[in-house]
C-alpha cells in the first residue's frame, strides 16, 4: 500500500494505481476524454493533468499515466493544473470545434474562443485511440486502426475500405468521447464506417436490434446458438 495526498486529503492506493483511479475514487472530479474503466489511458488528451508535488519539486504530469506513490502530494485545481488544462482545451476546441462534449468542456474551464487556428477536416476525432482498443480488447474483432502520420493521423478501417473483420457493433460508437464515429440505422440496415449491414429481427417482437454478423461472431465464439441469439435483450 502507499499513501499520499490529494488536495490535502490523505490516501491510501494499491501500488501501481494511478493517480487518476485514486482521485476518481475518493470522488475528486479530474476531467478526462481518453480514459475508460475497461481499458485505461494512452495518455493521449492530456486533460487529466494535475500538478504532483515531491519534496521541494513539483511537476505537471498526466494523471492517468502517474503510478501512486508514497509522500506525493497532489493537486487537482491548482493555478498550474487549471491553466494547462485550459491550454489543452484550446487546442482540442481549436482540432474538433464541432465537437459538443469539447465545447462543453472548454466552457466550464472558460475557453470561450481558441487562440489557434481551426481544424476543418477533424471531424470530432482527437486521436483518443479508445474505438481502436475497444474494437481489439473488448470485442476481439480489431477492425480499426490508425493511419496516416503527423496532421493526418486519423482512426480508419483498412485503406478505408468496408473491413471482413467490422461485425457492426456499435461499440467504437459507444466508447468515442466526442461522437466523431458516423452511424445510421435505416429499414433494417446498419451502416458504419462504410459497410453495411443487415439487421436480426427478434422472433418475439419483430425488432430489428443487432446485426446477423455481430451474433454470428458471437455464436462462433460463444457457443451460443444463432436462435437463442436472435432473441433480442427485452424478450429474453
Ligand atoms: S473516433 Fe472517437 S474513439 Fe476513435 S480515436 Fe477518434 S475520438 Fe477516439
Ligand atoms: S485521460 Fe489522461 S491523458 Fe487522457
């Protein structure tokens, strides 16, 4: 066990916590876009930054990123950490100004207008990496991935192209911080990321609710047969 200090509360973690998960659970509110319970952070977003404090040394550093340790102390809004953070939001509002979660965050930090030159082809996508991860580790189907470098670094299937490994399922769209991820349901098909796909109709009540290859994958590796699948959530 190690303990530390958050705002001048003491603490105890695990070792190897991070910062981030302390402060979440003693209900400090850090913000973040690139984390996620299941699959922690890449520390790509820099939001979570918080100042830590060590002996006559203090630091700016990534929250989700820093291992708990004895003796820290760690400030969650100090003048530092707020001006950073201000900083990282310009800089996002400035990549993703469509983006209405940004938006709302560079206003309770009070960005009103970015200092930088505005980002037109962004759509809402900061870079996150949390669709590609999800896609891998939670779904197992790794459909997506980053291409591109520099300024043109963006998140994709394959060269674009509708991908054999997309089963459909939504779960990049779930987990993307910004909504930057296109999807549309219409007279039983799905479309995402430029493939599309059939719907299942539950037997029951006659609902559309998930795509035939999202179950397929889940009966090959499940065990679970296509007619148990079929029947959507609410009638099981
Ligand atoms: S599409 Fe969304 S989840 Fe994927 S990298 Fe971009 S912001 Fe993150
Ligand atoms: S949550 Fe830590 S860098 Fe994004």
């Amino acid at each position: 066990m190690v303990e530390f200090a958050i705002n001048g509360k003491k603490v105890t973690a695990e070792k190897g916590e991070s910062v981030l998960d302390v402060a979440h659970r003693e209900g400090f509110d850090i913000p973040t876009l690139c984390y996620h319970d299941t699959l922690g952070s890449d520390g790509r977003c820099r939001l979570c930054v918080v100042e830590v404090r060590k002996g006559n040394r203090k630091r700016i550093a990534t929250s989700c990123l820093y291992p708990a340790e004895s003796g820290i102390e760690v400030f969650t809004e100090s003048p530092d950490v707020l001006l950073v953070r201000k900083t990282v939001l310009e800089l996002l509002l400035a990549r993703c100004p469509n983006s209405e979660t940004i938006q709302y965050l560079a206003k309770e930090y009070g960005v009103t207008q970015a200092r930088y030159r505005k980002d037109n082809d962004k759509g809402k996508c900061i870079l996150c990496n949390l669709c590609v991860k999800t896609c891998e580790l939670n779904v197992g189907a790794a459909a997506l991935g980053m291409s591109g470098k520099g300024p043109f670094k963006k998140v994709t299937t394959p060269y674009g192209e509708p991908s054999n490994d997309c089963i459909g399922c939504g779960a990049c769209v779930a987990i993307c911080p910004t909504g930057h991820i296109y999807i549309e349901e219409k007279d039983g098909v799905r479309t995402i990321w430029n493939k599309r796909f059939e719907l299942a109709r539950c037997p029951k009540c006659n609902r559309y609710h998930a795509p035939v290859e999202q179950l397929a994958f889940i009966a090959s590796r499940s065990g679970t047969t296509m007619e148990q699948l079929l029947i959507c959530p609410d009638c099981k």
